[in-house]
C-alpha cells in the first residue's frame, strides 16, 4: 500500500509540474490585468486585441498553409516510400533503408535546421515560404512512414495479388484493395505532420528568411518585446488546438484498435 502511494504520488507530482504552468498561463489570458501576479477580473479584450492584429494573422495564415501542404506531401511521399520498403527483398538493405528513414526523427532538430539552411544556400534557393515547406516536408516524412508500415505488415499480400490474378491492372488494385487497408495509418500520419508542423520552431527559424514567420516563430519574437497577454491568448488557443488533434489520434487509434481486436 506504501509503494502505491509513493507510485501514486510521483505521478501527480509529474502532471502537477507538467499542466500547472499551462494551466496558468490559460488563466492569465482571461485576466483583466497586466500584472502576472494580481487578478484584475475576468475578461476577453486579450483574445480580441489578438484577433486584430494583422501579424497574427499573417504567421496563422502561413502556419496553416505550411502544415496542410506539408502534411499532404508528406504522405504521399511517405506512402510512395512504404510501399518501396515493404516490397523490398534483401533484409540487410530493408534494415539500411529503415535506419536511413529513421534517422531525421533522432537527429537533434538543431542540427537538422542548421543542415537544411546550409543546403539551401548551397543550392542558391532564397529562405521564404518555399523554404520553409521543403523543411517541414523533410522532418514530417519519417513519422508518416513510421505511421503507414505497421498497417502495410498487418495486410495480407494475397489479396493484392489475387486482385492482380483477376484482372485487375496494378493502379486500381492499389486504390482498390491497397489503400483501403492502409488508411487508418496514412490518415494518423497525416494528422501527426500537421500537429508536429504547427509545433515546430528550431527548424523553421533556420531555414524561413525574413518577412515570413510561423506562430511558434512569432511568438518567440513577442517574448524578445516583452510578454504580453496577447501572448498568452495565442499560445492557449495553440494549445487547445493541438490537444483536440491529439485526441482525434488517439481516438482513430482506438477505433481502430478495436477493430482489429474484433
């Protein structure tokens, strides 16, 4: 009963720790005051004065078109690249090309970021938007692979070939028979880019040029002004959008989980 306890204790002391400051910060945006320590009434002029601001908007506009396109080409680059190592004979050069592929995800993202601007100006290609998504695209690809083999192992090949056997040409057996099998995972990785390329702020501060920023950029930028608690309205509201993708994740995992399970 003892160990329980202390079991129990050290986990509420790490969520404590964990969702205390965010719970905070959530706090402080609807307060009416400046001040961080004194509560000055309930209020939502900070969610409205963030709303008005243009730069905002701008840094949430490139944010979403970043991480969608990102995410979209992502998968399908990461499809195209599952099916390449699924179909692939030699063990030792399957096991090569999975160390490859899962390399960007240990790799520090400071030095992935450093690598990437480095290869950017050696290609002569101006840092901006197209930048940016080339990075995002780079880092996102590996998690959708990560994402779409563990469902390319559980299908049963015969069907594909049988499909082929019947007449069917290998493009409509993909769409037909492949993809279906395929996508509870391709639609998981897909979700897990988006989220991982609203969150990103290494990466995209080395390899965006000037004019063109992200949120997590921006608000690194507002920090340097000083914190405002338009601050803390922008980063709850982040937060809130990532936990509800989160939960969707988790959610199709489930789904499908018991699926399987059935």
């Amino acid at each position: 009963m003892v160990k329980n306890f202390f079991k129990n204790a050290y986990a509420w002391l790490i969520y404590f720790f964990l969702y205390a400051p965010i719970a905070v910060m959530i706090v402080l945006s609807f307060n009416a005051s400046r001040s961080r320590t004194k509560w000055g009434g309930f209020t939502l002029d900070w969610y409205k004065a963030l709303f008005d601001d243009e730069a905002v908007f701008n840094a949430l506009s490139n944010t979403l078109w970043i991480a969608v396109l990102s995410a979209v080409i992502a998968t399908v680059i990461a499809v195209m690249a599952s099916l390449v190592i699924f179909n692939m004979r030699g063990k030792t050069l399957k096991t090569i090309v999975m160390n490859i592929t899962t390399l960007p995800m240990m790799n520090p993202d400071i030095v992935t970021g450093v690598s990437l601007m480095i290869l950017f100006i050696f290609f002569g290609v101006s840092r901006g938007f197209v930048s940016l998504l080339l990075a995002h695209i780079t880092f996102n690809v590996p998690y959708v692979v990560m994402s779409i083999l563990p469902k390319l192992r559980q299908m049963d090949k015969n069907i594909y070939e049988a499909a082929l056997d019947l007449g069917a040409k290998p493009q409509k057996a993909f769409f037909k028979i492949v993809l279906p099998q395929i996508m509870p995972g391709v639609i998981t990785g897909m979700i897990l880019a988006f989220t991982l390329s609203i969150d990103d702020f290494i990466i995209s501060f080395f390899t965006t040029g000037a004019g063109v920023s992200n949120l997590s950029i921006y608000i690194y930028s507002m920090t340097k002004r000083g914190i405002s608690p338009e601050l803390y309205a922008l980063s709850t509201i982040m937060f809130f959008a990532v936990l509800t993708l989160l939960l969707v994740v988790n959610f199709r995992l489930s789904i499908t989980g018991k699926k399987e399970a059935k």
